[in-house]
C-alpha cells in the first residue's frame, strides 16, 4: 500500500473512540504466537492513534516529525492528522528511502519541500544522517513514528538513535508513538561487536532483538550508548493490546522491497545474502521471498529474473535469469514454531558454490563480499562458514553473548514477553 498524494483529515470526534493501555498484564497465558487479526476485540491499536496521551504534550509546542510513509492513522498521515488539531508542526524528517517510501536501498535523497503542506522535508539519510543544531533551531520536541520490522540491519532505527543524540545536545524532547515490531515474537542472531559499527548495525544487539521502537529507544537511552553518554529528554505512548506472542502484520509495506508479513518475518534471514554474490529478489515482485544467481545450479526448476523498477532501479543480475528457491509460499506457522533466525539456506548457497566440481574452472570471485561483515556484526560467521562449521556449531557461539542480551533486554522491556 503506498502513501497517496492526498491525505484526508481524520474526523475530531475519532479521537474519543480509543481505551487506554491496560496497565496489568499479569493475566499472560502461557506463550503462544498469535495473528492479531484473531480478534478483533483486541485488535492493536498503535500509539498514535491514541491521541488523548500524547496531544497534551505537543499543545503550544513547536515540533518535527521524523516520519515516513508508514505514520498512517486509517489512511490518514500523522501530518494531516495533526494539522487538523492545530498542532504547530514547523518541519519534517525522513529516513532512508524517504518521506514517501519509494526510494531504493541505498539511495540518495535530498531535502526538499513537501508539496501537500509546504513543509520543509529534511531527509536524513547518506552524508546527513544527524539533525544538526539548526535543524532543530526553534523546535521543541522532534516525534518519532515510523513502522519496523526489528532486525538490527534495518536502518530507522539507527535513524531514530541519532535523532536521539542530536535531541539529548540541543535540550529537545524526543517523543516515541510505538508500534507493534512484527518480529517481535523471539531474540536470536550473533550479537553485534562493537568494532564493526556501522550504520546496518550501531549497537550491540543480536540480529532480532525482539524489541519495539520505544523499547529499544529506552535501552538506547540508559545503557549509554548516545555519544559521549548523554540522555534525551525521551518519552514514549506505548500501543494497545499488543504483546510479544504475537505477529502484527504492518497495513503498509515498510520498505519498498518488504511488501508483505512474509518478505518481513523472512528479511532477518534473507538479508545476511545482501553480503554475498546471489540476489534476494529485488527487481521482481516477490523480494526479500526468493533467492537465486545466474550461475546456481542451471538445472533448478526454479527461476526468476531482477528487472529494472520503482525501489529496484538497478537490480542485482539486471535482466538475467537467476537460479534457486522460492521462499514466498512459506506459512507463518512455520516462523510461530522455529523462533529463530535461518541460516540453512545461506549455509547449502555457499556449500553449494565452494563445492560445485566446475568451482575452479569457473572465474567466479569470491561468495561474500564486504558488506557481510557489517550485516553479521561481526567478521565470525563468515569464518565460520568458511571454515565449514554447521548450523547447530555456528548457533552454540550465539549462546553466551544472546543470554547476556536478554538479561539486558528484560530491563526495558514494555509489553507482556514470551519469555
């Protein structure tokens, strides 16, 4: 679903229809992964839509949004919405991919004019990546509300750590409208070294970790990890009737190549092959679901080729048939019943590179590239499979440093945990 051109006003009177967040959860049952659309009494509600908790604290405030496609309320854009209520809103920030949603991976782009409202749409992404002082000159409180998918590698997050930063220097509040994570429902993945920050990965966290926006602001925020240790002025407006047993399925896609819940629940798994020589879709219409490379075995009876579009302009193996696996027909019983990160398709394409009896015939480079390092968190998985160590021996490294995490996690936790 992407952002239409024209936003229509929420009606004022919607703004008493929602509860507030239920306070005891205490009532937990044992853990079990559910769809929120099993119930539509409990259907989520997400935090910007309760407008009674945090339009109080935007009143006679100037204020930025940093936002993106995502910050709907029905089909209304949080711009729109708080407009209508006359909330003085004097900039806006975009993430990666933009305001709109519909840039590539990677893609440059610039600041500019929002042409509904007239407002000053400064993106932070490429050489920009932190709001500088006079981006917040004459701003009070900067709002957070863009949709996640909670994999370490997925770059708002690292967009809203240094909103945060710039928040915490300037004397700015910085306010989190939560939204469910729909990876949410289990922690796993190598944990991050801090010697390979980059941008896909700035803390050190493990791959899924299981955590809302709001909850990994806060942790964000007391385990000092802002520069220098400072702390923002953070506050949150948690979601209702969400927990972590259960998968929320975003009504807009996040990212031009996540379109659906299963392109999102298979990114945590699939993105480690952005590192790597074989493609993961992108410039088809199931990215992020399949996985394939020119050179994969050419007996396959799978097939599909990248094509130049709109968030895929210059796709990997533009206009050549790929070989491999179709991942799209994956129920989501199955992520509900493994609770961990895949690496057995990452695993067979590198065994079945290195071990193919033409290999040396075949000028065909190397299978990782730099990138995987900083995806990984690490250089350690990319030994280890290069030195031909199994799944079950890859995941007993994981232990230690997962354990460490979630006694960490459990400190910022905000919902109901399936553990």
């Amino acid at each position: 679903m992407k952002l239409k051109s024209a936003f229509f006003f929420l009606p004022l009177c919607f703004v008493c229809c929602f509860c507030k967040l239920k306070e005891d959860h205490s009532k937990l049952s044992h853990p079990s992964v559910k769809n929120e659309s099993e119930s539509e009494d409990l259907r989520i509600i997400p935090a910007d839509e309760r407008f009674s908790e945090y339009l109080p604290l935007l009143r006679n405030k100037n204020v930025a949004l940093l936002v993106n496609q995502t910050s709907l309320i029905g089909s209304t854009h949080l711009i729109d919405t708080l407009l209508s209520q006359q909330v003085r809103i004097k900039k806006i920030f975009a993430p990666e991919h933009g305001f709109r949603g519909d840039a590539d991976a990677g893609e440059k782009v610039e600041s500019t004019i929002d042409s509904k409202t007239g407002l000053p749409v400064i993106s932070l992404y490429g050489n920009h990546k932190k709001p500088t002082s006079e981006d917040l000159e004459g701003i009070d409180i900067v709002v957070f509300d863009i949709q996640d998918v909670g994999a370490r590698f997925y770059t708002y997050v690292s967009t809203m750590h240094y909103a945060m930063e710039s928040c915490a220097e300037n004397k700015k509040t910085f306010l989190v409208l939560d939204r469910p994570n729909p990876n949410g429902f289990y922690v796993d993945g190598p944990v991050l070294d801090p010697d390979f920050k980059s941008f896909v990965g700035m803390h050190p966290v493990p791959v899924v970790h299981g955590m809302t926006v709001a909850e990994y602001a806060k942790m964000i925020n007391e385990e000092g990890w802002l520069e220098s240790g400072v702390k923002c002025d953070l506050q949150f407006v948690l979601c209702e009737n969400y927990d972590h047993n259960k998968i929320f399925e975003p009504p807009v896609k996040p990212s031009p190549n996540l379109p659906n819940i299963i392109s999102i629940l298979l990114y945590p798994s699939i993105c480690f092959f952005e590192g790597t020589i074989v493609s993961v879709g992108r410039g088809t219409d199931i990215p992020f679901q399949q996985i394939g490379h020119p050179m994969f075995g050419a007996d396959s009876e799978y097939y599909f080729k990248p094509v130049s579009g709109p968030g895929a302009k210059q796709p990997l193996y533009q206009d050549q048939v790929c070989y491999g696996y179709d991942l799209s027909k994956t129920e989501k019983s199955f992520f509900v019943s493994e609770r961990k990160l895949q690496l057995k398709w990452l695993l067979e394409f590198y065994n079945n590179w290195i071990h193919d009896e033409d290999y040396y015939k075949k000028d065909r480079g190397p299978f990782f590239n730099e990138f995987f390092t900083k995806l990984a968190g690490s250089d350690m998985l990319q030994q280890q499979i290069e030195a031909g160590l199994s799944e079950d021996e890859i995941r007993l490294s994981w232990i230690e440093p997962l354990q460490e995490f979630k006694t960490t996690r459990k400190k910022y936790l905000l919902y109901p945990n399936f553990e």
